[in-house]
C-alpha cells in the first residue's frame, strides 16, 4: 500500500541505517523485528522447495526397497560423470576361476554336457534320466551353497563360466543348473534363514534331495511384480499361528520337479495376530511333502502342470493352491522377517540376474564365433568361402564385437563381486545389455548358415540358441521394461550423487537447509559437468592418428560420461514425469548402459593387450560403442519434452553435430578375418565353449577341419601366383582331406519320418480325378486368315 522504491531488507547494519533514516515503510519496522532470521533466509529457497515437492518423482516403498538394495560405486562414477580406466584397474582385478573351480569345469560339466544333446532333449521334452541324476548328485544345484552346508562354495564368476559352458551345449540342461543357484531360495535361505531351516533345508538343497523352485510371477504381475494378487491372511489353526495363503503362479522354473516351493505373497494381518514383523509382501518355504520341520506339510498346494518354453523344454509349470494354511514358521527368516519379502528378493535376486542370463547370452555368442565363423570359412559359394564376401563379413564383424564387448562386460561385473559388491543397477544393465546382445549375435549367426540352421535335427547347433534366447529377453524382468523403466529410472535416484538427498529433504517435510544444500549441489555437479562437456570436447582428436589406442578411446569415453552426467541432471527438469516418459528414460538407460560397455572394454582390453590382434577387434568394439551413445544422445536432443531443453543439452555436448560413425569396412573385415582364421582372437574369443568329443558331432568337426580348410585354400591360392603350378603330393593330400570334411559338414539332416508320422501314406493318394473339360473351338477372327487349328 505504500509507494516506495526501497526495497525491504534484511536485518543487520543496513537495516538499521534505514530504519534510523525513516526510509522504511510504515510497519516494516515492527514486522522486521518480529522476523526471525531464518525466515527470511527460508523465503528465498521456499519457491524452489514448492517446485521440487510438486515434480519430484514419488518413492512407493516397493521402489525404496529396490533402491536400498545392493551397492554403489562404478555406477556412481558414470553418474558424477568422471570414470577413469586406471581407477577400475587399481580397484579391481580381472575375475577367473580358482583351481577347484577349473576342477569342476574340465570334468563334471564337461562330463554333463556329453550326456545331453539338444535335439534329442527337444524331441523327448526333457533331460535324460541319468544326467538328472547326474546333475543331483554331483552338487550342480548347489554350486553357491557354502562348503559348511554342503555345497560347492563356488564364487560368482565360477558360477557364470558353469552355466556359460553349459549353455553351449544345451539350454535346457544349463536352466535346470542356473535357476537353483541363482533365482532360488537357496540365497534368500543363505541370508535371512534361521539356523534351524539353513541346518535343514542347505545340504539338503546341496545334495540334490531336495530342487528347489521359486514363485514370484502370476497371471497379474509380471515384470511388475509387486503388484501380486496372491494373498496370505494371518489365522490361527489348531492352536498354530499361520497363514491362510491363495496363489496362482506361472512360468515357474522347476515346479514341475520341485520338492521345495519358495513362494511370494501378499500378507494381510486383520485381526492382528502377528506378535513380530508386519503386513506387506513375504516369502516362505513350502515341502511338497512332509518333513521334520513341516510335519503336517502344506496340503492344498499344487505344483505342475508343465509350461511348453518356446525352444527349450526345461521344467517350467505353475504353483496353485486356495486358503491352504502355511504355519509361521515356513517364513523364510521366522514371523520377524514377514513383511520383508520385498526386500528380500531385491536384495538377493538381483545379482543372480547379473550372472547367470548374461552368462547363456555370452555363450550362444561365443558358440557364434566357434562354429558360425568355422562354417563360413569351410563352405564356399562362388568358389570361394564365404568368409572372404562383404555381405557375410558384414554379419560376422558383429558378432565378434558383441562377443568381445560382453566377455569384458560380464569379467568386469563378476569382478565387482569378487570385491564384495552387489551393484544392482549394473545387474539390471548386464541382462538387458548381454540378452539383447545375445540375440543380434544369433540372428546374424543364423543368416551367414542359411538353410543349415533352419533344417532341424542334431547337425543343426543354432536351433537350440535361436529357440530359447527369446526366454533370456523374457524373464527375471523383461527387456522392454528393463530399459525403459529400470536402469535409468531407478539408475538415476539410486546412483546420482545428491538426487537421493534432495528426495529425502522434500520427503522429510521440514528440512529446508538439506534441501538447498543438495539443490545447490546438483546446479554445481550440473556446471561441472557442462564445462567438462566442452573441453573434453574441445581436446578429443575426432579420428585417431596415432599413439595409444586406448588412450584415444578415452579420451571420448571420458567426454561422453561427462555429456551424460550433465544430461541426466538436466532430466530432473522433468521430475516425476521422467519416470513415465519410457521413450526418454530408454535413450538415456542406451547410454548409461554403453557406457558401462565402454570403460568395460578399455578395461578388459588393458588386461588383455598380449593378445595378437585384439587390437583390432578392440578398435571396431569402441567405435560401435561410441556411435550408439551418440545416436542415444541424439534420440534425447531431438525428443527432449521440454521446449529448448535439447538444444541446451546438445550445444556443449554435440555442438559440431554428429561427429561419430559406425565401424568402417575395413574395421569389419578385420575383425571377421579375426574370427574365421585360426588367430589368437579367434582362440581367445571361444574359450570354456564345449567341444564334444564324439567325432560325428556337428561342431568337433567344424572345430577340426576349419583350420584344415584355411590351409588348404592357402595351399590352392600360392598354386595359382606361382604359375599356376600343381600342388606337391603332400599338399593335394591336405587339400583332399580338407575338401572331403568340407564336403561331410555342408550336408544337412533329413529322417524317413518326422514325430512318427508316415508323410506319404495311403491317404495322401487323390481318390478322384480329372474331370474332361468341354472342347473349345476357336472360331477365327472377321477379316483375318486363320493361320493355325487346333
């Protein structure tokens, strides 16, 4: 009401000045002495805190329990935007296998993998009896379970070349040994059982008396898990405290076979029985049959009937049951621990998905390399193999990088455990990555061995890859959801330096001062960020000229971690929104995800340099990696929701444009070259993928006369720049033996009958016939001579 340009102060000498002065408006002098001095600082920062409450994204307790699982810290370097190859190198050393380990590669999976052949697994829809028996007792289910309990005791990265090994042979077999290792309740009872279910269920569990399942999916909740409509309510019966539980679960890995049901529920408390824990999802340990600790058992419970998994007929069904009473001690952990099931599962689950599906998706690429590239340098088209045609080098390059860039990403993921750490983000970028991976490695694979690969029978080692890599995208949180929801979703409050902060500080209602704090902080980490983004820019040589290869594909590395950083902070712009936005948050999960690939390989890459040549697939690996971040980054610039906001992020990222290409033609036929020849890479890129040693199996003898082709091929081309000579009688001695494998492995299966049926029986005789047709004459035309009758 009062007009005057001198503006309203805070306290100290100056407000004292005016108030002498009388230049204060009437009444500010009693207001302002009524002000406490934190009221007037609160009011600065009070917009800003009404604005973050109003888009900051919510946090359900589900999401925090996700959010407080696992461990932070190469995640948190992508997300600070300043990861160095020497600090993965100090921190963490290359994973490998202990001698015990190797042990138990070289003989019990080695003798596994004989008893089991995929096209023989497919026609019967099961593993043969003796090696179920077979992986039973030779402790294949307990392979995680420590050494006091009975198991094996082995470390993660053991754990992955098994199942990796495994899977080059068969799927089915490798999924009936992962899934009780890995997505079981063999870790949950590790964790958080009582002793007197460890001392029970454990050896039980290592000896292969007891297999395990796990039901967690229903018809309701998929990769949305949470969301189960199965119910347990608390009741008491007979004097037993208990729960009254209904469920319906599906795509239950073992329950067909399970003799151990690990179940996930809903538990409600109405009347409030329960003396410990509380409501909330809960997971409990259910015989299919009594035992000591179950007398009674679990009547009502239903496992079975069997699932038919597209490709590979591993034992997968359903777990049923209606109000079947579940007694309070089933609960893994005791009564206290029900309501925790949530954070149970997140806690542990998380690093069986780093491990064992990337480990399947790495071995189907290797087998790629192995066989795929052992083919195309065998058989020929056009007189030459078709190793040597562009098109097909073109398909081969591909696999090669993605089989070196997951080899490095899953040593690096399982080094990190090896340290002790449970990084849960990088799991949920390690399955999506290596899965999706996997599938291109197979599909290009399918296309370089044309109709071999899709005539089926036991010659053909694609089918069984290309059937059941639709089952690794799938499961343990879909593809799809994984990347547009999780990694970056989850990624980005879970990792980032100080939005998890500043989350709390709006969530706690009151805390103004953490609030700024952690405000402040990001527009700091922003301004970092973005003037890092311009000299790492600035500074990076666009093409190699030169020098350290590695150093160079730092240095862009480098730059694009900090173009990240400053991107992901400028995300928060969208608040809760960022969280429904799938097509933004999926380019933003590309590029933290490739990233991670990046420093991953520049890391496996140093510790591998002895190597001959994988220079050159190194070299094709990074700058595919490179172009995908920046087709991401540009998918964000040119998508970005809010007006401005992309052309803000791309001018200190991006200001020249694209400045990245995909690998040339001469980076792809070196690296094709790489994995048709018999060179270290090629050697280096197939270890621990399983060669039978049965000589009429398809891939022994592409193992064995690939080599013999390459040689005898040499042999031909020096003949024909020498004068077109003859060959020497040794060398048409190789050249015969080389041309009489090739001329064995190009043939295909072919059967009398398929599934029994007789395909040319009585009734595919036609019972009639063909009718007379009326004469036809054909008049000719007015005016013209006819030339011919008929």
């Amino acid at each position: 009401p009062h007009k005057t340009k001198t503006p309203f102060c805070r306290r100290g000498p100056g407000g004292a000045r005016m108030q002498r002065s009388g230049m204060l408006p009437r009444g500010a002098k009693s207001l302002l002495a009524r002000t406490p001095k934190h009221k007037a600082q609160r009011s600065f920062i009070m917009p800003a805190y009404n604005l973050a409450k109003s888009i900051m994204p919510k946090i359900s307790d589900t999401e925090r329990a996700a959010l407080q699982a696992g461990t932070i810290k190469f995640d948190r370097d992508l997300f600070v935007g300043d990861p160095t190859v020497k600090h993965l190198s100090d921190t963490y050393k290359p994973a490998n296998v202990n001698a015990e380990e190797q042990k138990f590669l070289d003989n019990e999976v080695n003798t596994l993998c004989e008893m089991v052949n995929t096209y023989e697994v497919s026609r019967n829809g099961n593993l043969p009896p003796e090696a179920w028996k077979y992986i039973r007792k030779n402790k294949f289910m307990g392979l995680m379970i420590k050494k006091n309990f009975g198991g094996m005791g082995f470390t993660g990265h053991g754990h992955a070349q098994i199942v990796e090994k495994l899977s080059s042979r068969d799927s089915a077999t490798c999924v009936t040994v992962m899934v009780p290792n890995s997505l079981g309740p063999g870790e949950l009872l590790a964790h958080y059982g009582t002793q007197e279910q460890k001392d029970y269920y454990l050896p039980r569990l290592a000896d292969g008396i007891d297999i395990p399942c796990f039901g967690l999916t229903g018809p309701s909740s998929g990769s949305d898990a949470a969301s189960m409509r199965d119910e347990g309510i608390v009741c008491m019966k007979d004097g037993v405290l208990g729960i009254s539980v209904s469920c319906n679960k599906r795509y239950i890995t073992l329950a067909p076979v399970a003799t151990l049901v690990g179940l996930a529920f809903r538990l409600k408390d109405p009347e409030g029985l329960l003396t410990k824990g509380k409501e909330g999802i809960t997971v409990a340990l259910l015989p299919t049959s009594p035992n000591p600790l179950v007398p009674n058992g679990i009547p009502g419970l239903k496992t079975g009937p069997r699932h038919d998994p597209f490709g590979s007929p591993f034992m997968n069904g359903t777990v049923k049951g209606e109000n079947f009473f579940v007694p309070m001690s089933c609960i893994i952990g005791g009564e206290e621990r029900a309501g925790y099931g949530w954070n149970m599962l997140m806690e542990c689950l998380g690093e069986g998905r780093g491990i064992s599906l990337p480990a399947g998706a790495i071995a189907a690429s290797k087998m790629c390399v192995l066989a795929v590239g052992g083919y195309a340098r065998i058989r020929k088209q056009f007189k030459v193999p078709i190793a040597q045609m562009q098109g097909v080098q073109e398909k081969l390059s591909v696999i090669g990088t993605n089989t070196f860039a997951m080899m490095a990403a899953q040593n690096m993921f399982n080094s990190f455990l090896d340290a002790g750490e449970k990084p849960s983000c990088l799991s949920a970028v390690m399955k999506q990555m290596c899965t999706e991976r996997g599938r291109i490695s197979i599909n290009e694979g399918m296309d370089v061995m044309g109709g071999a690969a899709i005539c089926n029978g036991p010659a053909n080692f694609m089918a069984g890859g290309y059937g059941s890599i639709p089952v690794s995208i799938t499961v343990e949180g879909a593809n799809v959801l994984t990347r547009s929801l999780i990694i970056f979703g989850q990624g980005l409050t879970r990792s980032h330096p100080h939005l998890l902060g500043l989350i709390s500080a709006i969530e706690d209602g009151n805390d103004l001062a953490g609030f700024n704090r952690e405000l402040t902080n990001i527009i700091k980490h922003a301004f970092t960020n973005l003037g890092r983004s311009v000299t790492r820019g600035l500074a990076a040589q666009v093409t190699f000229r030169g020098g350290d290869l590695l150093a160079y594909h730092e240095a862009h590395m480098s730059r694009l971690a900090a173009n990240f950083a400053f991107c992901a902070d400028c995300g928060l712009t969208m608040g809760g929104g960022i969280k429904t936005a799938e097509f933004i948050s999926g380019r933003y999960a590309d590029v933290l995800s490739n990233l991670y690939l990046g420093y991953a390989v520049m890391w496996f890459y140093k510790n591998n340099k002895q190597v001959e040549g994988l220079d050159k697939v190194f070299d094709a690996t990074m700058t595919k990696i490179r172009f995908d971040t920046q087709e991401a980054f540009m998918g964000i610039f040119k998508n970005f929701p809010i007006p401005g906001m992309g052309l803000l992020m791309q001018l200190p990222c991006f200001p020249r444009g694209r400045e990245f290409s995909p690998p040339t033609d001469v980076q792809r036929a070196a690296v094709s070259d790489s994995i048709t020849t018999p060179t270290a890479v090629r050697e280096f890129l197939t270890q621990n993928t399983f060669v039978s040693k049965d000589p009429t199996d398809r891939v022994h003898m592409i193992v064995k006369a690939a080599p013999m082709c390459y040689e005898a091929d040499q042999i031909i081309a020096r003949c024909r720049k020498e004068g077109r000579r003859e060959p020497t009688k040794e060398e048409q001695a190789k050249i015969d033996a080389a041309e009489a494998m090739r001329e064995e492995i190009i043939q295909v299966d072919s059967f009398p009958k398929l599934m029994g049926q007789e395909h040319n029986a009585e009734w595919m005789k036609p019972d009639w016939g063909v009718q007379a047709q009326p004469k036809v004459t054909i008049e000719p035309a007015e005016g013209k001579q006819q030339k011919s009758t008929a």
